[in-house]
C-alpha cells in the first residue's frame, strides 16, 4: 500500500522490502502536478494490463452463471472485496494464436498475440513480425501528455539464446507489448531501473538540479545530434536507416526533457522514496513492489499505460510458498493429474491475489474526484485457457477499475462465440480516448461494459 | 595479404576439386534424373527448382546450387525410396560442384556490406572497463540485445529504441560519475543475491571451504563509508553447532560472525548482519559465506547441498548483501579510474583548456578508435566548459564532457566507409583502422587496445597479422569468446535460467548447474589457451571436474571444488556431447529427447539444421512420452511417414545413441525397469550404439563439424548472417584449418585473412 492514510501532511509509508521507508508524498501536490494535464476538470484514464502466462484451471475460473447474481469461483475468490469495481469476461478469442498452418509454438504465438491480435511470423531469427499491441495503440495518443508514453514491466529475467518455442524467436514470449510490428519491448524486470526511469538516479529531488541536469542533457543531445550527422554523410541507405533510428530516439528523449521543462518546478517534486535496492528475494515481495511503483506512475502521472507480465509466456517459475515445487510451464501440461491440476490451481489463485492486493492500493489512492481505480481498467488474463491443449479460445480475462465512469462492474459477462478478444482493446481505447479503426483482427468495439 | 588469400583460394580448390571428372554435363545429367522430377519449375518441392540451372555457369545461381550441395552431400537427397545416384557418382559430383562453386567465389569475390554496427551489452561493458578501467556488470542497467543466426552482435538485429537511448544517457552519467568520482553522490542502497557474480568456488577471494554465501565485485564510488546487510535464512536443526559466517573484503577476514539460533524458535529463520565501515574508492571483493566445518552434527554427517532430504544440520545460506552508501564522503579517492583519465592536472592560476583538451583527446580516440581531429574535439571543450561551470570544479567538466563521449555514436556505432569515389557494388579493403576495431570486437569483444590502434594509425597491421592475432588469443581479454561465442554457440548461456523438474532431478542444485556450465567453459578455454586442436570438442579424452560434477557423473577420487584436469579414458565420457551441459540444455525440464538431441547436434555440430516442423504436426513425442519404449515406438512408427522421415530419420538416431544420459546429464544404464537402448542407424545403413559409437560417426565426418565451427565463427565474426556467397568461404576456412592440423588458432586466423573479414562491398549507388 502506498499511501496508508488519506490527508496527512507530507509523510506516508512506503511498505516495499521489509524496511518502512518514509515518503513525503504526493497527496497534497497530486493536484497542483496532474492539473495541467487534466481536461475540464477529469481525471484521465489509466491503463493496465496485466499477464498471466500457461494458462489457468478454466473449470476455477470462470463462473457458473451470468450477469450481476454471478458467483465468484474457487480461484477468483480473493477478489471478493472488488467484486463490483470488475468484470469477468469470457468468451474472448485469440483466433491468430492458433497454429494456423504453423505446427507447434503455442507459447510463443500466445505472448505475441494477447494485445497484438496478430498471427506472427515463425521465425528465430531477426525478421520477427507481429502487430501493434493495445497498450502502444493507446500510448502514441494518450501518452503525448506525459513524460514516458507507457511502461513495460515484468517479474521473470528469463531471456533465452537460441529459439524459445519450437521454432519462435524469444522475442515472441518475452513481451506483450509491440511498438511496431518489429519492435517488441523488453520488459523491465528490476524496481531499482523503473524508479530510476520514472524518478531519475541520483540527486534529483531538488527541482533546481534537476533542471540542471535536463539543461545538460539538452546540450549533450545536441552534440550526439551533430555527431550523428557527420557520422551519415557518405553512408548507403541501409547506414544511414540505423543512424536514423538513433536520431528518431534523440528526438524522443529531447521531447521527453521539454514535457519535463514545462512542468512547473515546485509541482514536480520528487517523493524522497528511497530507491528499491535490485530485485527483490521472493516473487510475492517482487510483484508487490512493482504495483508500488506502478501505483506511483499513476498517481503522479508520469505514464497512463503500463504491462506488466507477472511471468513470461512459456515461464517456469516455483511457488515453493504455497506448496508447488513444480515449474509453472511444465507442470502445465497436466494431463489431467488431479494432483497437477489442483497445484495449478493454487497458482492461478495465488496470482489472483496479487491482482487483488494491487486493486486495493489503487482504491486507497486519491485521484481527483475519486480514487485511482474510478480512473482506471486494469485488464488481467492469460492468452491461453487451457494450458494443457494449449488452446487459445474462451481466454480467463477481468477488466477491473471504473474508467472514469464509463465501465461498471459486479458483473460476469459471456460474449458470443468467435469474438476477437481485440474487440475489447476497442472499447477499452475508447474510454480512453483513443478510436483506432482496428486493432489485430478487431471487428467492432464490444458491448456490455457499461449498460447494466 | 589478400591477394595471397586469394592465390591460397585458388590452389586449394585446384587441388581438392579434381575437376577433369566428372564434366559439367554429367552433372547437368545427374540434376535432371534425380532432382528435376520433384524440383522443376511446376512442382518446386521445398520451393526448390533446378530446372534451368546451367551445370556450365554455377555462379550464375549460387544460392540454389549450394543448396543442392548441401543435400546431396549429406545424403538427405534424393530421399529414401526414390531413384538415387551411385555413391560413387554422388561424391564426384559433390566434388565436381563445390569447387566449381569455390572457383566462381574467386572469380566474383563478394565479401558482403555489414551495416552500421551498435556495441551490444557485452561490447559496450568492455569498452567502459577497457576506457576506464571501470568494472561494472551493466546487466541491470541495460536492456539485453536481441539476437539473430544464433548471436547477439548481429549489426541488422542491434537497433536503438527510445528506451535504449534514454538508458545509454542514465549509464553514461553513472559511468562518468563512478569513473571521475564525484563526491556528491547521494547515498543509495544496492541488493545482490547469491548466484549471480563470481563463484565462490575457486575464487582467491575465498577460502575453500565454504558454502551458502556469495562473493561480490562491488565499485564503491568515493572514499567514503558504507553500510553492509547481510541477510541470512535457514532452518535451525537441534544439536547442531552454531553456524559461522565468514565475512571477507578484498580476501581478507574482516569478521567471523557466530550465528545463535534457539531451534525451538521458528521453522524458518532470518538475520540481518549489519555492519557499517570506511571504504576506499574503487573495485572491492565482498565475501560471505558459511563455514563448512560448521556444519556438521555431533554425530558426523558433512552436509550435501540439496541431496535428498533436509540433511540433519543448520541448513543456513546468505539470502542476500545490501551495500547502502556513501556516507560522510571525504574525497574521490585514487582510483585505477582516475588515474586513467587524469593524466594531466592543471597548475594553479594557469589555464586549465590544455589539459581539459589533452585528456578528452585521449579518451575520445580510444572509445572513438580512431585519431580526432579538432571537429571532435571543439564541442567536447564546450560540453567541458558547461560542466565545469555547473559544477564548480575542473573534474565535474570533465565528467560532462565524458558523458558526451559515452553517448556519441562515434562510440556507440562501429561505422564503416567506402571512399566517396568508389563505384557501388565493388568490393574494397577495409581501412587499417577498421580493421583493428573488427579484429578486437571478434577476439575481445571490446575496443582495440593501444598496441592494436598504433599499428593500424602507421598501417603496420595487414604486415603484422598473424602476431596480433596470438597475442590477442593469449590476451585475458579473449575470454570473452567464452563468455559470449561458446556461450552462445553451445547454449550454455541458458544454463543459469534452466529449471530441470524438481521432482525428478532433486539432485539437481546451484552448484551442480555451474559446474556443469564451467566443465564446457574450461574446455573450450582449454582449447584456446593450448591452441589444440577443435577436435577435442567432440572427442577429448580429458575434461575438467569438481567433486560436484564428478560425483554426478560417477567419477571417484575428485575431491573438493575447484576444478582440474581429470583423465577421460571410458566409453561414457569425453567431447562436449556428453558434457551435463549440452545434454541438460538439449533436454526437456522433464525428461529426455531424441528430437531435441538430434536436432542440437544437426544445428550445433554438424551445421545442416533440419527445417521447422511442418504445419498442423501433433506433438507425438509429449503423448508417448510415458516410457522410453513408447517413445521409441512412437518415433519409428513416425518415421514410416514418408512426409516426416526425411527429417526424422536423421534427427532421432543422433539423439538415441544419447540416451544413456538423461536430462540433467547423469548416466542411465537402466530406465523405469527397461535397460537403455542407445542403438540408431542413419540412412544409409549406418548404425551405431551409444556416445563412443555417435562420435566415431560423427568423427568420419569431421569436414561436417570444422564447417559447423568455421560457419558458427565466422558469423560471429562478422555480425551478419551467411549468405551462400558465404559458403566457399567456410570451406576454405576448413581447408586452411585442416591442413593446420584444425588448431584454433589457425582457424581464427582463417577467419581473421577471409575475403568477408578483410573487405567490404560498397552498397548499391
């Protein structure tokens, strides 16, 4: 929880590693820092989604019946609190992960279609090809008003060499989140590194030397610009395509330090949080950080969207804690032990749990109006059901938190069979302001999500 | 040197092509009886034709012949069943067309166009360390790169994103605040756990002794003091003594810490230990560790990590340091940095821009590995400027400026030129200079020192070659070819993240997963450092062994951790293919696969990588996977499919005569009851049994596994992917290397003098 208590002064707990650090936050500065950047008075919209991988134990998953009266299952049990700030959708397809013609590699083409909706190329090697995911859909206009566009974050430091999924590059598993059809992006997997990208990484709480610091940065920008532009005369059109993305990167780092500049100085001081020290020891202390700090970008709007695999497509974490020794991917493949099943079940709803803790920080945390959830939809699902099959149809997916107003909750709701879970992306962007024609094989915005 | 590459290139393909039979129309005969039926412009079978392939002007269509060599030499084609040439006249034609194929590459030499090459994050850790003589593990700082044709130092797969660049800007101003040592720095607290770092094991950092704990290369930033956490986590154990924790710095015992546990307490414990000490600036070993006398009971019983049970001791290990700091700095200290950028400092009252210039010039021309001109220089000075009115002192404009220089694409691009004037298309000499960088980012992975930059300014380096190469092999900066090309090659860098199934393996621990990464590490080491013959990859009789690894693999009377030379004179063991590694890596966490084995060794060994899977195949082998019989079953029977034999006949009988290993490696006799059938025969009717009868088979054809290597080096090399153009090249490599009895050095040199390596083709105009 990252603020414990409403409207003390300056000082709040920040319970991350074992120590209670002390962090003058941000309740009495949150409005005069969001308020350039709220319109007519909103709050804007926050996105999370959040990514389980192998699948889940469907027949604990998803309930029994329909609409409002709903009860939750076995595994969706440590919701309850939240249970009317959340959907449980079923019936969502991603028909693209499916092998199609592609033989095996059904982690790979899960990870690489879950925001994509997109069938990627079966390759190892560097001519990797999916889609836009939702999260860069919505950042390239939602996130033009804050200073990182989004943030893609993970709990697994598992990159492989080699091909990761029966002939799939690990790009393919790795990541949810697809900048470009060919560009996915690595998740950042160490608190430390994401508090030094939303806070910066050193003596940086001092609005004066933190403009101070953006003043050189500007003047070292500029020298690499001119650098670069020697560097390209007289080079082939492949050089100088390279050279052209490190200036397209200058560009957005500048871009970024302007965005920075114009804050007002006495808005944006920095929360004396201590920085995490690494990565913390177990995956419970891990993941209860990171929602810290994604409770924080919220909070202070530096980012409106964020991913966050909570274990890479295909991973092999233990739950030794909770009584699961097995690794996650393998164990998976349960051919319907009961002993397996029953452990995988204890992992879906251990994750679960986590979902809930990171709900109840959001709700305990002012926002405008409201609280963080009122402004938000935190999306939360595996992109495959059955893990054993590997099938990639009817998908465990919850979108928690208001969205300013246009989601409500305390419902479970059936889709048709054969509707694209892309179609969710739709409305989700939607309420968030954003209205592309089409995301993966989108084939209209979904329905339900606000009428009752 | 290249025109006697070329003179060489000739000779040998004189020589070894034997040219007079059989003609150019016998070969054209062979094409049309036995490939066109499936392969003609209609039918393409695997999108392969050679109608109209023109036996009397090969280079004509380069790619599509070396596609046909390739499956004619391995037999793969014409497949099982169909009408197939006379072996005899498959070997000439086999012959016939490769030196024709050699020839033309002489003829019409095409070295390939590199693109623009980014440092990856191995390269630009060893540029700082080699710059600065800063050590830093930029692992947690930098993204890991993205990797294509089995490496991560692929020019076309390096990009730059956004992200990427906002965290070259937040390393470079680390590195340049660490390097300079600049006081201000606010204190922080830093966790590490065990595992990642050196190992303990071996280190002259600590005693032998020890157990649980972990040894730390930590660059403290300034003369200043610094608060240690040491975390511990155990289980007590009544009547156990107390457990003792030995705390080291820079190998040194500073403290031996009693831990006093009540068992009646808690079924699990943890301690914090903390310790709070001045420290000089720079590099420092950290060590904590247990003492392993301390873990006996009173009854006797030495403990064994992770075997079976709970032993009955103090089951007690370091779950993590903190280094929080600085506090109460005094000063930047007088680091190996420092002293590497100051070589110079202005006098008091005299102007400081002389020495300001002459220590960037320094800097600039080694992480720019080429001489300056004042075009790099003169907005260096005014970042200097900048920086030392922002911050006050003469050092905080050179930190500014450095940080500039860390950013630069001068020093984050390797760049390449083709001379204004050249047509497009042609294929030049790189320069002297760029020569120097490629030798040093092939055999170092990091900048060319200044030896190499010396002789590459006065054009010495061509003249010089063969030196600089030794010296460079002998240099222990070429341990990065451990590190990041055998690491890479051979899979071992998936050693560390690999989760054999704890329920079946549960004597699979840390300790047995580093030794097993280490055994291939030292050989391959082994290789380089005696210059031996690559050979001994597949059939050394010796490997290096801990006590851990030799009691996995049932090897008496080596004791203790550290490693050494051990005699491998039995069937069982010798060559990487029985390493733990290879068979852990080429393995399922759960259990074994002939598949998988098969294929690993068709990529890794032998260079002829089967394609994916077709379409809509089933996983067969996960259904059948209940017993070894079954499996097997299943497999043959999958093996009558015409659609799947010619792939699998090749794949599952390398990776049968495995079987005797089993998924972490340790050696089966017997398997659920059944005794292990090591038996496979390739097509052709070649049969073997176990891991001395694949590697004689695989040692018949040597020339497979010296093009594996060449072809693996050679991308590595050259940062790009092979092109078929590429192909006469590495069988070139394989004769040069060959007639030098395949030492490694001789390859590297083969490499090093290659046409690909020694000149670019400008870009199309």
């Amino acid at each position: 929880m990252i603020i414990t208590r409403k409207s003390l002064s300056r000082r709040t707990l920040l319970r991350g590693f074992g120590t209670a650090v002390a962090l003058p936050f941000l309740d009495s500065m949150t409005p005069a820092m969001a308020a350039p950047n709220r319109i007519g008075g909103k709050s804007p919209v926050r996105m999370a989604f959040l990514y389980v991988p192998n699948g889940v134990i469907m027949k604990d998953w998803t309930p029994k019946s329909e609409g409002s009266g709903y009860e939750l299952t076995k595994t969706l049990q440590p919701l309850a609190e939240h249970r009317e700030r959340m959907l449980v959708l079923s019936g969502l397809d991603q028909y693209n992960g499916q092998s199609l013609g592609d033989g095996a590699g059904d982690h790979a083409r899960a990870g690489a279609t879950w925001l994509t909706g997109v069938h990627p190329k079966k390759t190892q090697g560097a001519d990797i090809l999916a889609g836009v995911s939702a999260d860069q859909v919505a950042a390239k206009e939602v996130g033009k008003a804050t200073t990182l566009p989004s943030l893609e974050l993970g709990l697994e430091d598992n990159r492989m060499v080699g091909g990761c999924d029966s002939g799939y590059s690990c790009a393919y598993s790795n990541t949810v989140a697809w900048s470009s059809p060919t560009t996915p992006l690595p998740p950042e997997i160490n608190p430390r590194a994401v508090f030094e990208r939303l806070f910066g990484d050193g003596e940086t709480t001092d609005p004066a030397a933190r403009a101070l610091a953006a003043r050189q940065d500007r003047s070292i920008l500029d020298f690499v610009r001119a650098d670069a532009a020697r560097i390209g005369m007289g080079l082939g059109a492949g050089d100088k395509r390279k050279l052209g993305e490190y200036l397209d990167a200058v560009r957005e780092i500048e871009i970024r330090i302007q965005k920075l500049e114009k804050q007002d100085p006495n808005a944006i001081a920095l929360p004396t949080m201590e920085r995490p020290a690494g990565v913390p020891p177990t995956f419970e202390e891990h993941v209860d950080l990171m929602f810290d700090l994604m409770t924080i970008a919220f909070q202070a709007d530096l980012t409106r969207v964020i991913t966050l695999m909570i274990g890479r497509e295909g991973g092999n974490r233990t739950y030794r804690n909770i009584g699961v020794p097995d690794a996650h991917h393998g164990l998976s493949h349960h051919f319907n032990d009961s002993t397996k099943i029953d452990r995988l079940q204890k992992i879906d709803q251990h994750h679960v749990k986590q979902l809930a803790s990171f709900l109840a920080k959001l709700q305990a945390t002012k926002d405008g109006d409201g609280s963080l959830l009122d402004h938000s939809m935190i999306m939360y699902g595996s992109s495959l059901s059955d893990g054993n099959r590997h099938e990639h149809l009817d998908l465990p997916t919850i979108l928690a938190g208001g969205g300013n107003g246009r989601v409500h909750g305390g419902r479970h709701i059936r889709y048709k069979k054969g509707t694209p879970m892309t179609n969710l992306f739709l409305s989700m962007l939607d309420v968030a302001g954003v209205q592309p024609e089409k995301i993966g094989d989108s084939t209209g915005k979904i329905e339900h999500l606000s009428n009752l | 040197m290249i025109q006697k590459w070329i003179w060489g290139l000739a000779t040998a393909a004189t020589l070894l092509s034997q040219p007079a039979e059989p003609s150019a129309a016998s070969a054209q005969q062979l094409l049309t009886t036995y490939c066109q039926g499936c392969h003609s412009e209609s039918n393409r079978s695997g999108g392969v034709s050679v109608q109209g392939l023109k036996a009397d002007a090969v280079s004509d269509s380069g790619m599509t012949w070396e596609k046909v060599l390739r499956k004619v030499r391995t037999g793969e084609m014409p497949p099982l069943g169909l009408p197939r040439p006379k072996p005899a006249d498959s070997t000439a034609f086999v012959g016939w067309l490769e030196g024709e194929l050699d020839r033309s590459a002489v003829a019409k030499r095409n070295p390939g166009t590199p693109l623009v090459h980014r440092l990856n994050r191995a390269e630009y850790s060893n540029a700082i360390r080699d710059l600065l003589s800063l050590r830093l593990d930029h692992a947690a700082s930098l993204p890991a790169d993205d990797s294509g044709y089995g490496f991560d130092n692929i020019g076309s797969v390096l990009t730059v994103s956004p992200l990427l660049m906002e965290k070259y800007m937040a390393t470079a101003r680390r590195v340049s605040r660490l390097a300079v040592g600049t006081v201000k720095s606010g204190a922080a607290i830093e966790r590490f756990t065990p595992g990642k770092g050196p190992a303990l094991d071996g280190s002259d950092d600590m005693p032998l002794n020890l157990r649980g704990g972990l040894l730390l290369n930590y660059h403290f930033p300034v003369d200043a003091e610094y608060t240690f956490l040491i975390r511990i986590r155990g289980n007590p154990v009544a009547k156990a003594l107390p457990p003792k924790l030995d705390i080291r710095m820079d190998g040194k015992r500073f403290k031996l810490h009693e831990v006093v546990i009540d068992p009646n307490e808690e079924a699990q414990i943890t301690r914090n230990i903390e310790l709070r000490l001045p420290m000089k600036a720079g590099l420092h070993s950290i060590g904590a560790a247990f003492l392993t006398e301390n873990l006996k009971v009173e009854s006797g019983v030495v403990s064994r990590r992770g075997v079976g049970a709970a032993p009955p001791v103090n089951n007690v290990s370091v779950d993590y340091l903190q280094i929080g700091g600085p506090f109460n700095a005094s000063g930047p200290g007088d680091t190996e940095s420092r002293k590497t950028i100051f070589q110079c400092r202005p006098s008091a009252g005299q102007p400081e821009t002389p020495c300001a210039q002459r220590i960037l010039s320094t800097i600039a021309r080694r992480a720019y590995r080429r001489p300056v001109t004042s075009a790099d220089i003169t907005p260096l000075m005014s970042l200097f400027a900048l920086g030392r009115k922002d911050g006050g002192s003469f050092d905080a404009g050179i930190e500014t400026a450095l940080r500039a220089i860390l950013v630069s694409p001068n020093f984050l691009f390797r760049v390449e030129r083709d001379s204004a004037s050249a047509p497009g298309a042609t294929a030049h000499a790189v320069s002297d200079l760029e020569l120097a960088s490629r030798l040093s980012f092939f055999l170092w992975s990091s900048l060319p020192d200044e030896e190499l930059l010396r002789l590459a300014e006065q054009k010495k380096l061509r003249a010089t070659l063969p030196q600089q190469v030794r010296r460079m092999l002998a240099d222990n900066k070429a341990r990065s070819l451990v590190e990041n090309f055998a690491g890479q090659w051979l899979h071992l860098r998936n050693i560390p993240t690999w989760r054999p199934d704890p329920d079946r393996f549960p004597q699979f621990d840390d300790a047995l997963r580093s030794a097993m990464q280490r055994e291939t590490e030292m050989l391959f080491e082994y290789i380089v450092r005696d210059d031996r013959s690559i050979l001994d990859f597949l059939n050394a009789d010796y490997s290096f062994l801990n006590e851990r690894l030799a009691r996995h693999y049932g090897i008496p009377n080596v004791k203790g951790t550290y490693f050494r030379k051990v005699a491998m004179n039995g069937e069982e063991r010798g060559g990487i293919l029985t390493h733990a590694s290879i068979l852990t890596v080429s393995s399922y966490p759960t259990r074994t696969s002939p598949v998988l084995r098969g294929k690993w060794i068709l990529e890794n060994i032998l260079a002829t990588p089967p394609p994916p899977p077709p379409p809509n195949v089933p996983d067969l082998e996960e259904k059948a996977a209940n017993s070894a019989k079954d499996l097997r079953a299943a497999l043959e029977k999958h093996r009558a499919s015409a659609g799947c034999a010619s792939c699998h006949s090749r794949l599952d009988p390398l990776g049968f005569a495995l079987e005797n290993f089993d998924a972490v490696g340790k050696f089966r006799a017997v398997e659920d009851g059944a005794v292990v059938d090591a038996s496979g025969s390739l097509p052709g009717g070649i049969h073997f049994v176990g891991p001395s009868g694949l590697k004689k088979v695989l040692l018949e054809r040597q020339d497979y596994f010296v093009e594996c290597v060449s072809e693996k080096l050679l991308t590595y090399a050259l940062g790009r992917g092979l092109e078929h153009f590429d192909l006469p090249v590495v069988r070139q490599i394989r004769r040069e290397a060959t007639a030098k009895d395949h030492r490694f050095s001789e390859l590297v040199l083969a490499v090093v003098n290659s046409v690909p390596f020694q000149m670019r083709r400008s870009p199309e105009r």
